[in-house]
C-alpha cells in the first residue's frame, strides 16, 4: 500500500465485518461495514472530506478559510480533524446534551466548539440555525472567508456514501448484497448507499431502522411525520425531510426500541470483541429485522457508525442507564 499524503487520504476503504451470533440466529450472512475505523473514528469522516472537496472544487472553500458546522459531534470531529491537516478552520455548534467524550475530543483537537442548548428544529437556536447565522456572520468578518458545511441539505453528503460507502460494499460483497439498512442523522449514509446498490441492481432492498423519537418510520409507514418516545443514541434520529433522504429509495422501515438495540452491542463486545456505539446498535437491531422479513441465506449490510468508547459515560455506564430505566448488563454493573 502506498504512503497517504495526508490525513484526508485515510478517510474511506473501511472493511467489512461479519456479524456471528446475528448471523447465526437468523440464517443469514450480516456483515457491519466498520466506520468507526476512519482517523476521527466515526462514518462521518466521509460527510466532512465530501461537503469539503465539494467547497474546494466549486471555488467556496478559500485557503485558511473557516467551516462551520451544527452537528451531533462526529462530523465536527471530522472537519477539524480534516480542516487542520489542510490548514483549514473549523467551528463547531453542538447541543450541550451530547456525550462527554465527544466534547473532549473536540476540545482536543482544537475545535472552536459552541455548545448550545438542545431545542426543537423549528426554534430559531436550534444548533442547525445558530450555525448557519454564525457561518454568515464570519464569513464578513474573516478575511479568508467562512462556508456552512449544511450537511443536512447539502448533497455533497450522500454523494460521497454514492461513490465511496456504497461502491465499496458493492466490491466487498462481490455484488452478493441483498439488503442494506442503517438509521438517519442527515440520511446521507442511507441515501448514497441506497443509490449506489440501486444502481448496480435494483432488487436489492434498502430498509431504514429508525430509533424512537424520530419520525421517519412513520413517514415511510403512513406519510406523516410523528415521533413516539425517545432514544439514547446520539447523532441518528429526524423530524424533517432533509434534502439528503428526500435522494433516497427506502424498501422498508423497522422502528427500533433501545430495549432491543442496545443488547446486541453489550453482545457484540462480549463475544465478537467490537465496542460500538448506539447508532450502531439500532442499524444491527434493524439488520436482524429485514433479515427475518427476507428470510435465511441472504447477504445484508448494515454500518458500524462509530466505538462504544465515544459513549463510555452513557452507554456503558450502570448509574446513566438505570436513570434512562434501561436495562443493565450484569458484567457492566459488576
Ligand atoms: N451514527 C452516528 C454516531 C452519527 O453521528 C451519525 C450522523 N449524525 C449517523 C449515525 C447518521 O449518519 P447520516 O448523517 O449519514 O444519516
């Protein structure tokens, strides 16, 4: 393998992996495609190179110039992480109510990081608008300039999963694929998947496993946007139609209690040796359903979004689960 010449070169080519005991129980073959493997550790690393090389090659992106961005985290890892081997800047709007880990690390990678507080899309300080008023205003003020990264809207998103995510798991299944299905952040993931299988062959089905409190099952169920519950997961989960998952061409959707995911990443770790985080327990959830519904002998595909670490204090800590009334793994607890 040659000499990448910088950070943005290791971005992508992640491997697959199969899942055991899941595959086992179900009679078919489901491998998890391991993004947490990228340099920031999660998928999101593809959205930040993508929405980045896009902003180069359309003249938007100035040398020294500043990207902002609201996000659950993992894309703001990303863009720092990218911005600084390119002599970029970053500038990063979260809600205050994400992981600890992760503000850590942005802290430590030298992210200009805005915590705000968590409200509702349509509240004018959602953490999507703080960032795109904020984006506008550096962009007066810095002499380089500054863009919003818009990854929500921005299609540069999924067409990185398009000609990355996607053709990637096309060649590592050897084109055996019968079903992929992962759960929604922005939908790029889902939606540049789902156009590059599609567009090899369109009998493959794509299902989206959507957490609780997120609209998007129901929207694909009856067309109406309408949430139930909540979830613990950090980073997936919608109330809108984002121009991303407009793109994509959704075959099933599974609604996926944290009841139900979070086990299988407590038995991931214990028995397959692989510490995921939350999102990755409802897409392994949502793999097992569309493997049930398309019976034994199929090939499905689901991502491992990012590690378990980035979650340490939530996920895998008993005091914060019992407080969600979630159940406790006996080994976690002892
Ligand atoms: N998992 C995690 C941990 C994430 O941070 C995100 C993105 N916010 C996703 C899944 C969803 O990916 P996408 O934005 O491509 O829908």
């Amino acid at each position: 393998m040659p000499a990448h010449s910088s950070l943005a070169d290791m971005i992508g080519n992640t491997p697959l992996v199969y899942l055991r005991e899941i595959s086992e129980a179900t009679g078919c073959s489901i491998y998890g495609k391991a993004e947490f493997l990228n340099p920031g550790g999660s998928i999101k690393d593809r959205t930040a190179l993508g929405i980045i090389r896009d902003a180069e090659a359309k003249g938007q992106l100035q040398p020294g110039g500043t990207i902002v961005e609201g996000t659950a985290g993992n894309t703001g890892i990303g863009l720092t992480l990218i911005a600084n081997a390119l002599g970029y800047k970053s500038v990063v709007v979260m809600p205050q109510t994400q992981s600890k880990e992760k503000i850590e690390l942005l802290d430590l990678y030298g992210a200009d990081l805005r915590l705000v507080k968590a409200t509702s899309y349509d509240d004018p300080n959602h953490y999507v608008h703080q960032a795109d008023r904020l984006a506008e205003k550096l962009n007066s003020e810095r002499d380089n300039g500054a863009i919003w990264a818009r990854q929500f809207d921005n299609l540069a998103n999924m067409e990185i999963h398009n000609r990355t995510t996607g053709e990637e798991i096309w060649q590592q299944t050897d084109g055996k694929v019968d079903g992929f299905i992962c759960s929604v952040g922005t939908g790029g993931t889902l939606a540049g998947v789902g156009t590059a299988l599609k567009a090899h062959n369109s009998d493959i089905k794509i299902g989206v496993a959507d957490p609780m409190g997120s609209a998007l099952y129901s929207y694909y169920k009856d067309g109406e946007l309408k949430a139930e519950g909540r979830s613990i997961a950090e980073g997936i989960g919608i109330s809108i139609i984002t121009d991303n998952i407009r793109e994509a061409v959704i075959d099933m959707a599974y609604q996926i209690s944290d009841e139900e995911a979070l086990p299988y990443i407590y038995n991931l770790l214990k028995h397959e040796g692989l510490c995921l985080g939350g999102s990755s327990a409802i897409n392994i959830a949502g793999a097992v359903e569309l493997a049930k519904d398309m019976g034994p002998g199929h090939t499905i595909v689901t991502v491992l979004c990012d590690y378990g670490h980035r979650y340490q204090s939530k996920l895998f800590n008993p005091a914060f689960l019992r407080r969600m009334k979630l159940p406790v793994p006996d080994w976690i607890d002892s």
